[in-house]
C-alpha cells in the first residue's frame, strides 16, 4: 500500500496544493505540443480533469494547426470532450478561423481528422457550421461517426428543422446501415 499513498500525495500535491501552477503550466504545454511526450495521455488528462480554462488554448492551437500536426486529432478530442462537459450558460471565445478549418478537414478529408473535427464543430450554432455539416453529409464513403457528428451538430440547435433529414437518412438504403441505425434511435426517441 505504500505505492498507492505516495501516488494519492503527489496527486495531493499537483492538484490541490500546486493547482494554480499546474494549470498555468498545462495552458502553456497546449501552445507548445511538441513538447508533449505522450499526446494521448496529455489529451485524456485535459478530459479528466474537467477545466473549462483549457478550452480556449486548445481553440486557439486546433485553429493555427495543419494537417498532419501529430498533435491534432488528440487536440480535437481533449476539446470536444471539455465542451462537452461546458453548461450551456458558460462562454467561450472561438477563434475566428475555427470553424473554417474544421470546415476544410471535414469536408476535404476522411477518417480520424474528419470525424475529430466534426465533433468539435457540432458545438458551433452558426450558419458556417450548419452548412458544413449539411454539405458532409451529401457525401458518402467517411466514417460513420463523422456523419454522426454531423447530424447531433444540426440536431443540437436545430432539432425540428433537421429532424425530417435524419428521417431521410434513417430510411437511405444507400447510406452505411450504422448511420441508418444511429438515425433510428434518433427519431425513436424524439417520438
């Protein structure tokens, strides 16, 4: 039991005597990702830890990234799971070239960096983000989760506008049977 209690006092230390500075230190890392040594763990850590600070350094980095930054799909991750967590009365600034670039991952690419950056623009109200989403789903051949993504953003500010879409989707014989699926669920329990 000795490894647990040194373990619970360095947590002790870190998080409760030393949190200012510990979080000051972590918002500096996030401008910094290639001293990151473990991006996964730093990004799952930001999620655990539950601290809205870290959202607009995040924004911030995700919106001066490029394709194929290492750093970048587990940036997107940590910053979706943070808003997810935000309440709805909480604020936070977005930089003004976000949602343009996540556009142009969505849209122009496919896979993990698609579907990252669709569910960090499902927490953008604005009619740039609708139409993105809008327009990734005309297309076919991604992730289904991307789709996914796409379709809670809409829902998410829209719901009754988009609901009629999802039932569409759920009912495309041509679309992935997972995203048909998830569509189901959707109405079956708006219903």
């Amino acid at each position: 039991m000795p490894e647990i209690n040194d373990k619970l006092s360095t947590l002790y230390e870190i998080l409760i005597d030393n949190s200012e500075t510990f979080e000051q230190e972590t918002i500096d890392l996030i401008s910094q990702p290639n001293k990151i040594n473990n991006l996964n763990s730093f990004a799952s850590l930001m999620v655990l830890l539950k601290n809205a600070r870290f959202i607009e350094p995040l924004l911030l980095q995700i919106s001066r990234g490029e394709k194929g930054d290492v750093w970048l799909c587990d940036f997107l991750y940590a910053a979706g799971g943070l808003l997810r967590e935000l309440s709805e009365d909480e604020d936070f600034d977005t930089p003004k070239n976000l949602v343009s670039k996540l556009g142009s991952w969505i849209i122009n690419y496919s896979g993990e960096l698609a579907w990252m950056g669709a569910s960090l623009l499902k927490y953008s109200p604005g009619k740039s983000a609708e139409k993105i989403q809008l327009q990734k789903l005309e297309q076919r051949g991604d992730f289904f989760l991307t789709y996914v993504e796409c379709i809670s953003g809409l829902l998410r500010y829209h719901k009754s506008k988009y609901l009629p879409l999802v039932k569409q989707i759920a009912a495309d014989e041509t679309r992935d049977i997972k995203l048909r699926e998830y569509c189901q669920s959707v109405i079956d329990n708006v219903q």
